[in-house]
C-alpha cells in the first residue's frame, strides 16, 4: 500500500513555468504473493522455477518532478499514473562451486500500467500547452502503458583459476514489447556482456573490467547507438592496521572511448542531430572513495 499526499508551500510555484496546479494524492495497494520450486539434482547442480507477482508504485519523481526550462529541455510528472503490476515466470539451473560455476536463466514478465517515458511530439506538446520548437532537447513525460511483455535470458560464470585470481562474465539478452501498440518498449537495454579479471589479497584487490553493448535491434528510436566496449580499472586497499577503513579508487573509460548507453538518448534524438553528442556518456574519468565504518 502506498499513498503520495502533495501539500502546497509559498514558493511551489515560483519560478516554475511549467507550474499548472497542485497535483492530486496518488495511492494504491496490492497483494503480491510468489512461488519457488527448486530440484538439486545433484551436489553441484540444481534447477529452479519461479512464480511471483510485483506491485510497483511510482515515485515522487515520475508523479510530480517538473524541470527544464526553455532553451534546453522539459521533464514533466505525470500525477495521474497508477502503479505498475506484473506476472513473472522464470526457470533456470544453478551449477559448480565456487571455484567454477555459473547460472542460466530464462524469464518472461507480463505487466499492466507499465510505467515508462516518452518524448512528446509537437502535437503532444501543445496539448499539454508547451512549445516543443523552445525546448531544443526535448520534452518527456512519465506514462502508463496498458499491456507490457519483458522476456530475455541472463547467464553468469566465475572462475578462481589461480590463488586469489579470479576471472567471471555474465550476458543479458531482453525484449520488451507494447502489446497493445505491438511496438518495442524502448527501457530495455540491447544484449549486454561484462568480462572481468580480478585479484584479490588480505588488504588490497584491483580488478580490469570490459562492458560491451551490442547495437539494438528491438527498438523504436530514431538513433540506433553504436556497439561499444568499455574497459574500466579499479583497485581497492583495506589497511590492517585501521580496521573499518577502506580505499578504493578507478580510472573507468580507461581508453577514452565516445560512446553512447541506449536508455540515454531520448526517442526523439536522430543521427543527425545537432545535439547528439549532449548524450554521450563521459569519456576517461577517475573516482576515489574513502569509507569508514565503526
């Protein structure tokens, strides 16, 4: 059960154009019960089937979150929509240790008021009482989609191949459909691979990694993004003599590649777009993390 109760302050319209009225309170409840069968076949194999139903409210964000401004671009909420349900199936097996093993999934998901975005037309927008020709990025806005089928197949492998070395990959593979419109829903990601190699000690670890996207084919973008491989490089460092303390710092997009993550590029966007490169996702950069916990 959840409930969103909008409440009015002095300054919530201020300086707000895109401002119309206070939105409405958005609630809702479900039950969602599910169900697991698992078969261990043997000590280092098993195979499993699931049932499970979902109940997703939407959030703040999508109900109420109006930005942008003229001269760049829009986001609207959209306080009319309902929580997204869902029916999903899935079977798969589960094999080896930890030393060498892996998993392979199949899953299928069946959803209603499916909550999704999408770039508004011209005639969408002024509808809605904007003028797309200021909003050179464009304008979005968060809907519900009557009836959604997501399926795919995901596989994950590790391998400690030497004292402390390890090597792992996983694939995902998902199609998602509009059946009422029989469109592609364009939230999905294009199949995707992560390789990565890693070592491990007492205090200190570094691991290489490569991300690779395929080009989607199961969509309705005007841009069909590049395939693109990414290798990003971290290391960690837990000092034995300050227990709780942990350094851990990268370098990602380690060869400085210009490249583009699909669900980043608006519907609207095309190849010859003055603004494509605004989308493109950040070419080499560095993170440091300092935690400590007590």
């Amino acid at each position: 059960w959840y409930q969103q109760v909008p409440q009015a302050t002095a300054g919530y319209g201020n300086g707000n154009e895109a401002y119309i009225s206070l939105p409405e309170t958005s609630w809702g409840s479900k039950f969602s019960p599910s169900l697991l069968g698992t078969w261990k076949a043997t000590e280092k194999l098993s195979f499993y089937a699931q049932w499970a139903q979902a109940f997703t409210a939407p959030t703040p964000s999508q109900l109420y979150l109006t930005y942008g401004g003229p001269g760049a671009y829009l986001s609207i909420g959209n306080p009319d929509l309902e929580a997204q349900e869902g029916t999903g199936y899935e079977i798969g097996t589960k094999f080896g240790d930890d030393q060498l093993g892996g998993s392979l999934a199949a899953f299928t998901n069946f959803y209603k008021n499916f909550i999704d975005s999408e770039s508004l037309t011209a005639t969408e927008a002024a509808a809605r009482g904007y003028d797309l020709s200021e909003y050179p990025f464009g304008i979005t806005e968060y809907v519900n989609l009557e009836s959604v089928n997501i399926y795919g197949i995901e596989a994950r492998g590790s391998w400690k191949f030497a004292p402390n070395w390890r090597t792992w990959g996983s694939l995902a593979w998902m199609v998602g459909q509009d059946l009422a419109n029989n469109t592609y829903i364009d939230s999905v990601p294009p199949l995707t691979g992560v390789v990565g190699i890693g070592y491990a000690d007492v205090e200190w670890g570094t691991d290489l990694l490569l991300t690779a996207a395929a080009v989607h084919a199961q969509t309705s973008t005007a841009y069909q993004a590049p395939a693109y491989a990414v290798v990003d490089w971290t290391a960690w460092w837990t000092p034995a003599k300050l227990p709780g303390l942990r350094v851990q710092a990268g370098v990602f997009n380690l060869f400085d590649e210009t490249y583009f993550n699909y669900l980043d590029v608006p519907t609207s966007v095309t190849a010859s777009s003055s603004n494509l490169d605004f989308y493109s996702e950040p070419g080499r950069n560095y993170q440091v993390n300092l935690t400590y916990q007590f």
